[in-house]
C-alpha cells in the first residue's frame, strides 16, 4: 500500500527534524493501535526518540492509564477534541519526552452515530500550549483511516518538531 511507504518516509523525515535536538516523543494511540509507535521503532535511525507509548484503545484504558476524565470520555465515546488534548497532556506528565502526540478517531465499520474517519490528533509540548488537528476521511476503511490517521500526526509531529 502507498500509505505504508509514505509512513516510512515520513518517520525519515521525523528523524532528521528531531535529530538536531535529541527531541523525546512519547505517544498515545487509540484508533491506530500501536501503528504509528511501531513505525518509529522499524526504523533503527529514528526508534531512540521514542520515549514510550500508550495504546489506549478502550474508554477504559484512556481513564486508567492516562487519568481522563470518564464522564467526559464516555460522552463522546472517545474520540472528541478533549479527549485527544487530555490524551497528549496525560502522555506527557507520565513521561520523560518534549514532545506527546495523540490519535483517537473512528476506524469503521460505523457504531451508532459514530462518524467514521473522524480523527481528532493533538501534541502536547513542555513549556507551550499543546496543539489539536481534527480530520474527515470518511468511511475509506478501516485499514484507510488507521494509516491516514497515523500519516497525519507524523505529519503534525514533524511540522512542529522542525519549529521548535
């Protein structure tokens, strides 16, 4: 699939903006499973920057481990622009990195009213107000919308680690 080798090359591209700076990330994953942490770690050049990694799939998960708010999360089922900010934040308090990125959406197939390829991201940033993007991929798959989802916060990190 092309999503993957841009995935790749994105995660080349991270690499050359952190390395001027020994820049951490730690990362929080909900619709896309661990992909974007594994994609890090596939790439031996740039897997030191990897501080840790969350995946939170579950409510329960982003209430246990990364503290959220269960009233708030349960409402909208996980996935909202608060949720992914708490997400970021919380990754960043329990970690050593500068730099935390988060993804939750809806992969598919639709659940309730659910809207599938909504994907909210966020990056939070010792010393700086943290960050939020939120995307439309529409009901593309649910193989689509993980790897679209993983692109754009690769993406998002990359933007922010080359303007630090």
């Amino acid at each position: 699939m092309p999503e993957r080798r841009e995935i790749a090359d994105l995660v080349t591209a991270l690499g050359e903006a952190l390395e001027t700076d020994g820049t951490s990330l730690a990362i929080a994953e909900s619709c896309t499973g661990g992909l974007i942490c594994t994609a890090i770690v596939s790439d031996p050049e740039v897997s030191g920057a990897l501080e840790r990694g969350f995946i939170v799939y579950s409510l329960d998960s982003k209430c246990e481990m990364l503290d959220l708010d269960r009233v708030e999360v349960e409402a909208c089922e996980g996935v909202s622009r608060e949720v992914a900010l708490g997400m970021a934040t919380a990754a960043l308090q329990r970690s050593h990195a500068e730099l935390a990125l988060s993804v939750t959406g809806f992969a598919g197939p639709q659940q309730a009213d659910e809207d599938v390829g909504l994907v909210h991201i966020a990056i939070a940033r010792r010393g700086a107000e943290p960050l939020h993007e939120v995307h439309h991929f529409g009901d593309c798959g649910r193989e689509a919308v993980c790897q679209l989802a993983a692109i754009a916060g690769l993406k998002m990190l990359i933007s922010v680690a080359k303007h630090r």
